[in-house]
C-alpha cells in the first residue's frame, strides 16, 4: 500500500472556502477516479511563521504503478481545478510506502 501525501498551507483569506472545495469537491473527485480507496484530512497544529492554517491530505492506494497511473491520467485536470486559489496556498507532495501497520 502506498499514501499519496499533499500538505498545504493556505491563506486565512481564502481558508472557509478552500476547506469548503476541498471536503465537498476535490477529495470526492480524487476518490472518485477509482485510484484510491480513503482519504485522511488532517489540520497540522503547528503554526506557521508564515502564517495561515496547514492541512495533510493522505490518499491511499493500492501500488506505485495506480499511484504513477493517477499523475498520467488525472492530476493535471484535479490540480488545475484549484487555481481559484492561486497565489494563496503552497503545497508539497510525498510519496509514502506503508512498511508496517499495527
């Protein structure tokens, strides 16, 4: 199994929002293109120098190649939906490998 890891930091301005569009439409479109089985959203309670409210979004799914198969087929169309955002957010992604669950 592997986790697809998005961590964002988004602006106080936009933040109502965004976690609205993230709940409500961008994590049931991830869900929905088959490739992954859950999703775990997470708000980071550390605080920023830079300000704004952080969040985890963990993906799981079945192997490395759906994971490959998701950046080819979907996620140009899924990240660009969030450009009403654009300038108002940073994100990075990790790509995890369970080695152990207990």
């Amino acid at each position: 199994m592997y986790i697809y890891n998005v961590t964002i930091n988004i602006e106080e301005t936009v933040h109502d929002e965004w976690l609205n569009w993230m709940k409500n439409e961008h994590i049931p479109e991830m869900l929905d293109t088959g490739k992954f089985s859950k999703a775990l959203m997470s708000k980071v309670l550390v605080e920023e120098e830079m300000g704004g409210f952080t969040y985890s979004v963990q993906y799981t799914t079945d192997s490395n190649e759906t994971l490959q198969r998701y950046y080819e087929e979907d996620a140009e169309r899924l990240r660009s939906k969030s450009n009403k955002f654009a300038g108002k957010f940073v994100a990075f992604r990790t790509e995890l490998e369970i080695v152990s669950e207990q």
